[in-house]
C-alpha cells in the first residue's frame, strides 16, 4: 500500500507517454490512484506539454491528487535554473 507515488516519463513520438514499457505500467496502476497523492516529471523534445496535461488529466480523473497541482516539464535537457526546480519539486513531493 501506498499514499504516494513519484512518476516520471518523458514525451515520445507526438508527445505520448513511453508506450512500450510506460504506458502500460501507468494503464494497469491507473485505478487504483484515487485518494492518492501523485507528483508527475518528465522532459520533451517539441511541442508544448500536451503530454504532460494529458497525463496529469488521467491522474485527476483516476481520482489521484497533483502534488503542487501540475507536473514539472522540462525542454531538452535541464538547464541550472530547471535543475533547482527539478530540485525543489523532489524535496516538495517527497515532504
């Protein structure tokens, strides 16, 4: 049992989950999410997050609760200022 989980997975293809090992890992956890606190992370390449809201609606819908209401994205690789948020968000959602 759990209270809290810590997902990450980056965008792939057009801004999808991981679909070979990702995605059906989240599919079979996804109904049992309710009541849950859930922080979501990942990075994308292009586009402009339409993975990440579409993963954090899943979490919402499954009855989970966003940890600081929304995942953290990050273009490309982090820059000094993404990892000081990367940072905080880890210590935020590990609290």
């Amino acid at each position: 049992s759990y209270d809290t989980l810590i997902l990450g997975c980056p965008a792939m293809g057009a801004e999808v989950l991981e679909e070979s090992e990702f995605e059906p890992f989240f599919a079979e956890l996804e109904p049992n999410l309710s009541g849950k606190n859930i922080a979501l992370f990942g990075s994308y390449g292009w586009g402009d997050g339409e993975w990440m809201r579409e993963w954090e609606k899943r979490v919402t819908d499954a009855g989970g609760n966003l940890i600081g209401g929304q995942g953290l994205i990050v273009n490309d690789a982090p820059d000094d200022a993404a990892l000081d948020e990367c940072k905080a968000f880890g210590e935020s959602a590990a609290k």
